[in-house]
C-alpha cells in the first residue's frame, strides 16, 4: 500500500504548480536500481498514435515543456540534469511495483514533455534551429549525469520564480527532506513573474470561495475578520488560512482563486479585496528563474547551480556507477 501510495503522489508530480499533497510519502532510489532499468523503451501516445523515443529524444522534449529555450545554456543543462534525474527515479519507483515492466509512457514518467516534431511551431520558425541546438547541447552535454545525495537519486523537483527564498520541504510538505531545505535566491525578486496583484470585488469573491467550500459562511461586512492568514513558514508562504470558521491549506486557496503561488498578502483596498503574490510554483527545490540568473549573473556552470538549490547534493555519472 505504502509504494503505491509513493507512486501515486510522486510520478504524478505537476512540478510548476501545486504538485504534492501535504501528506506525501518519501521514498530515496538508489542510483544503481536505475541503472538496472538502463533497458528500458520511452513512448509518447497521442491521438491514438504511439511513438518510440530514445531517452535522449525524450529530455530534449522535457526540457523545451518546462524551461524557456532562451535561458542561458548552464541553467538548460541544470534542467537536463533534473529532467534525467526525475525520469530515472520514477523508472526506478515504477519497477519497484512490476519488475518485468519496461515500457514506459511519457505520461508516467512525471514531467511536461513536448513532441520534437512540435517544437518548430512551439518556438517559431525563426528560433526553431537556434533552440533547438542549445537543447541537444544541454542534453548530450551532460549525457548520463544525475543529482545524487548520500548515492541515492533525489526527487529533483523545481519551480518557475521563488519569493527570495526557498522552502523547506519540511514546511511545505510535512516531510523532512534533507536536499529540499532554504536558501537564498535573491535574484528572484527581479523576474517579471516575481509579483502579481488581483483585485476581487468581496461580492464576487465569496460564491467563488463558497461554491469551492461548500461548508463555509462568509459575509461581505465581515470578510476581513472571516478571511485571515492563520500561519506562514519561514520562506513568507502561506501554510494555513481561516476561511468562515475553518482551517484550509494556503496551496489549495491558492490554486482556487488562480493564484501563482501560495506566497500572498490579503489586504482591503477601495472596498475591494486586493491579493498580492510574490513567486511563482511551490517554493520548493531548484528555482529556474534564479538558475538562470546565477549562470547569467555570476557565471556559474550548471554543477554549482543544482549543488546550490539541492543542498549536500552532488552530480555523478551513471554510467560509471558500475
């Protein structure tokens, strides 16, 4: 019960949104399980079609689904890096339940994956070749490296844009992880999606929050006393939030009214309720936004970038594990 538990909340993980429960299970895969699932077939389906991929072919695709192909190539190759990681432990996860299984979709594997024969269209005609390439680079460039910690691969996750800090995935999640801890990323605070302003009227916004929650009771003349943070973690994030007499999760508030991140103020302005939120994705891991700007900024190479947001974490090659 328990690794089906695991790989329910894990392989399904939506890494830019809101992608664990708060009761998630922990699981570490030892880096030479994966090697043993080396022999395995990747394939993407769509519109009833079934389409082999090479493993290189697929984190060529990962990576165009979930980072901008105009970022600094050492932040593509920190995110090859992830994407090989992220695709191997959950490999490993998925075996753990069906040995004899080695076949696997891209579905089930995780991560937003992108068809190489959309990417022309995807990025423009114009761009096609140069991104393209850099892609290749950061996929062949660092060609069969992972993130490992105490020599089991770690679950890589990461986000858009932080608030200044990451989260302790201790906080967020209820689960002690020790690579998914804070650090600074000031950088952050520089992104066009470090900061977001909605403004609801309170007569909109309380069918919206009842009709979400069914059980509650909210009053237009009380709905600054009704509707308050109940507690933040130490990054700023909103952990809990008193909604008419209960306590709900800031991730779920969030996600309900659309929010970028559950890093957000409440405060009433012009009889209006106004929202303001920092960041953008859960908090917790690798920032991209911030691995951007640290190989732009500081010229750091994409092993300094995982090694700084995946704490005591290091990069090896697995194939020479052996």
């Amino acid at each position: 019960m328990k690794k089906i538990l695991i790989k329910t909340l894990i392989v399904s993980v939506v890494v830019l949104l809101f992608p664990f429960t708060l009761t998630m299970l922990y699981s570490q895969r030892n880096h030479e399980d994966a090697i043993e699932t080396m022999d395995f077939t990747i394939y993407y389906e769509v519109n009833g079609s079934k389409d082999k991929l090479s493993f290189d072919e697929y984190l060529i695709g990962v990576v165009a689904a979930n980072m901008p192909a105009g970022y600094q190539t050492e932040a593509l190759k920190a995110q090859a890096v992830i994407a090989r990681t992220y695709a191997l432990y959950n490999i490993a996860l998925l075996t753990d339940e069906d040995k004899a299984k080695k076949n696997f979709t891209t579905s089930e594997l995780g991560l937003s994956y992108i068809s190489l024969s959309s990417l022309e269209q995807f990025w423009g005609s114009e761009d096609y070749t140069t991104y393209f390439t850099k892609l290749e680079n950061a996929v062949y460039g660092t060609k069969d490296q992972v993130i490992v910690y105490n020599n089991d691969l770690i679950l890589p996750v990461f986000f858009d844009t932080g608030s200044g800090f990451t989260r302790n995935a201790s906080e967020a999640w209820g689960v002690d992880i020790p690579y998914l801890v804070s650090v600074p990323s000031k950088q952050d605070v520089t992104s066009t999606n470090y900061l977001k302003i909605d403004e609801f009227e309170i007569s909109d916004l309380i069918p919206l929050l009842e009709n979400y929650y069914s059980d509650i009771k909210l009053t237009e003349k009380k709905f600054f006393e009704e509707v308050s943070v109940d507690t933040r973690d130490s990054a700023g994030y909103v952990t809990k939030i008193d909604l008419g007499g209960q306590t709900v999760s800031g991730e779920e508030f969030a996600k309900v009214l659309g929010l970028p991140s559950n890093h957000f103020y409440i405060e009433s302005y012009e009889d209006k309720v106004r929202i303001i939120c920092n960041g953008a994705g859960h908090g917790v891991g690798l920032s991209q936004y911030g691995a951007n700007a640290m190989a732009e900024e500081d010229d750091s190479n994409y092993e300094t970038i995982l090694e700084y947001y995946y704490t005591g974490a290091s990069i090896t090659d697995i194939a020479k594990a052996d």
